[in-house]
C-alpha cells in the first residue's frame, strides 16, 4: 500500500501554503511521472502573479531525483562548445537524453534583448522535437542527445502573465508549452498564512518536498505495463478544446500599423491533444484508476489557458450573447475597441467567428460548435441577446426587441480581470 495519495500530500500542502487550487498540485506530479515515460512531452508554464505561489508549487516536487532546477537561459546554457579540464560544459550533454528542468521564474526572459530571446526559444522548440544541434566557430559539431538517437526533455516553467507577451512575439516559430493558469485566490487569506509562516518554513517544506518526492516516486513504480484507457466520451472532449485551441492560438502577422500582413495556417490539434491525453491517464493513474471531476476540468482549463489571454477574454464575452459589435465587446472587456477589432479579426480568419452585415451594423458571432465546446466547458449561459453600446458607448444588451443594460458586476469582473492583464504587463514594460 502506498505511503502517501494525491490527497495526503495536498492537504499537507495545504497546512503551510494557502491555495484552493488542488489541481495544480496533480499536474505537476503528473508531468513528473510523465517525464520518464515514452510519451510525448509535456511542457507547461504555471501562470500566476508576482508572489501568487507558483514558485513553491515548483519547490515543493524539486527535490525528487527526476528534477533539475536551473534559474537562467542564455543562447550558450543548452550546448555550449566550450571546452574545459573540468568536464562537459553543455548543459544538455550533462543531463543525458531524459530530463525534467524546473524553472522558478521564466519571466525573466522578457529582461534579455530580443534576439536573444529568440535564439533560446528556438532551441527549445528543437529540444522538445528531440534533437539540437550547433556548429562551434571552430569547426566542431555538438548535438544532443546523440547521433541518430532522441531525446526525451521536459520544461516545467513558473511565469507571471508576461509569458503572455514572450508567446505572441515567437508564435509563428511554433509554441511547443501549455498553459495552467493557477486559480485566484483569496488575497487577505494568503497573506494571512503568509505572515503566520514567516521564520517557520524550513522545516514544513522539508517535509513537503519528502512526501511530493516519494508519492511521485510510488506513482512511478506502481505504473502498469499501459496507461489507462481513457472512455470515448473524454476522447471527444479532449479532440475538441485541442482542435479550438489550437486554432484560437494560431499566428496572424501584422505590420507596425496593425494592418494584417499573413495569416499562417492554422496550428493542427495533434500535438496539443496527445499532451492532453497524457495528462488525462497519469491523472487516472495517480488518482486511484479513477478521473475526479475537479482533474477532468483541469484538462480542459489548461486547453482554454493556453489560448492567448486577449483572444480568450473575447471568446468568452462572445459566448454570453448571440451577435455582439465590436464596441460593445471593447466596453465590456475594458479593451480600447481598436485592438478588440483586431483580435476578432483574428478568430475571423481562422473562422472561429463570423462577420455578420445587417443594415448599417456589423456584427460578430461565434460559430455554433465552439459555442457549444465554450459554454460546456467554462460553464458560461448565453443571455439569447445581442451585445450593442448605447448612446453613450456603454455595453448594452438587445434582445426581443427590448434593451437591457448589461448588469455593473458583469462589467465590473470582466474590467478588472482585464486591468489585472494590463497591469502585469505594465510592470514589465511591455504595454
């Protein structure tokens, strides 16, 4: 019998940490346990604020023998060519063909010059496809893992909601990373167990750290000779919030204008959906052969989070109403109405919405079978109306031939969770 379960070492994180957001902690265990299988990778960020606990999630697994922690990237960390007396300097070459790299801070990437960025983005997108390699100045190839061989990495990455911004430049070079995106929470309780655990947690992590790493090292050894199977019904579910995903996150270019310039084709749902289907089994496996509720929505959130957050919060805003205008959208998410335009132009040109002409209006509307895949999953009811402004530019609903104000919290929520976006990037420069 095993020693700890996934809700033993929840709740005794939950003892010394403030989090309502259990789910985190099996993805993470999930990935781990992944991470050494034959299966494809699973790279993910955990999103979260500054000082909103994605660190110590990280922290609590990093002492299990299948995590190698590192705080910073640069074009030369992955496969160096520099030769020394003491030994490899690559730090591919020192970890071998199967890995796991936990980074704390991934954010601090948007500190480095751009080219820069783009140099190390690259080479992890070639990482994750299992072979890298570079021609030194002097003549000499190196590679990882080796010649004709592939390798296996795993990147879990913690990230402020700037990744957001590091995702949209390099889209066209190929996202290989899902999102998590840790679930608020509440601000005065956090702080609260924060200001109780100063000075006290060294010794409660330990403990934490010993029970993550033994639980994971259980799970592994008590996997069966296959992953479970999954029922076709999740099968479906998984194909459909991949397949939206991956279209909603796909590239269109612009120019310095914001003039669309090239739309690439749409990113295929494979890669996504098979990262899913990962997490879905070792899910199963680490939760006793059965999938908890709250674990099959935390599959489909990671698909929703891993759309790019403009793009979802007008998803999401297109969901609630039959036709909407763009003026209307712009006042109800508190985006200026010039960039929700593009952005519906987006989800237009990889048809996702559709461009409605009637009379003098121009309206959008979201095409039924992600209407469908948007509303079941996020559990968000169509008002049946059309989304307008009023003379005053304020969002107002239209239905039956009556106009309704749409109700000051929705607006208030969906204003401040965009303000929250804005701010982040504020911070880091990036507005």
């Amino acid at each position: 019998m095993s020693k700890h379960t996934l809700a033993s070492i929840t709740e005794l994180y939950k003892k010394t940490f403030f989090t309502t957001d259990d789910a985190a902690i099996a993805l993470i265990a999930a990935i781990l346990i992944g991470s050494q299988l034959k299966v494809p990778p699973v790279w993910c960020h955990i999103i979260g604020p500054t000082s909103g606990g994605k660190s110590t999630l990280l922290e609590a697994f990093n002492k299990h023998r299948f995590v190698h922690q590192i705080s910073d990237l640069t074009p030369n960390t992955f496969l160096s060519g520099m030769a020394t007396s003491k030994g490899e300097t690559s730090l591919l070459r020192q970890l071998g063909p199967c890995f796991t790299i936990f980074m704390k801070d991934f954010t601090t990437i948007l500190s480095k010059p751009d080219d820069t960025q783009e140099a190390i983005i690259a080479q992890m997108r070639e990482i994750y496809d299992g072979y890298i390699s570079k021609q030194t100045g002097l003549g000499k190839k190196i590679e990882w893992p080796g010649p004709g061989l592939k390798g296996h990495a795993t990147f879990v990455m913690a990230a402020t909601e700037g990744i957001y911004s590091l995702q949209d430049k390099f889209s066209d070079m190929g996202t290989r990373a899902i999102n998590y995106v840790l679930l608020p929470q509440d601000r005065k309780a956090s702080t609260k167990r924060g200001l109780r655990n100063n000075g006290k947690l060294e010794g409660e992590m330990e403990n934490i750290q010993l029970a993550c790493a033994e639980f994971v090292e259980e799970m592994f050894q008590s996997l069966p000779e296959q992953l479970p199977y999954i029922d076709e019904q999740l099968e479906n579910d998984i194909v459909d919030v991949a397949d939206l995903a991956s279209l909603c996150r796909s590239v269109i270019k612009r120019d310095y204008k914001g003039a669309k310039s090239l739309a690439l084709s749409a990113e295929m749902p494979m890669r996504m959906s098979k990262q899913f289907l990962v997490i879905a089994q070792l899910f199963i496996h680490i939760s006793g052969g059965v999938l908890p509720d709250n674990l099959r929505a935390a599959i489909f959130k990671t698909a929703f989070d891993s759309i790019p957050k403009q793009r979802r919060l007008i998803l999401e805003a297109m969901s609630k109403f039959n036709r909407v205008t763009t003026a209307g959208v712009a006042d109800l998410i508190n985006y200026p109405p010039e960039r929700c335009k593009e952005w519906m132009e987006d989800l237009q040109m990889f048809k996702v919405i559709d461009r409605i002409k009637a009379g003098h209006k121009q309206y959008y509307a979201l095409r039924e079978e992600y209407r469908e895949i948007i509303t079941k999953h996020l559990h968000i009811i169509n008002t049946g109306s059309d989304l307008e402004t009023d003379s005053d530019g304020g969002a107002m609903q239209m239905g039956g031939g009556n106009y309704q104000d749409v109700p000051f919290e929705v607006v208030e929520a969906e204003a401040a969770h965009a303000q929250a976006v804005d701010a982040e990037f504020n911070s880091l420069g990036l507005q």
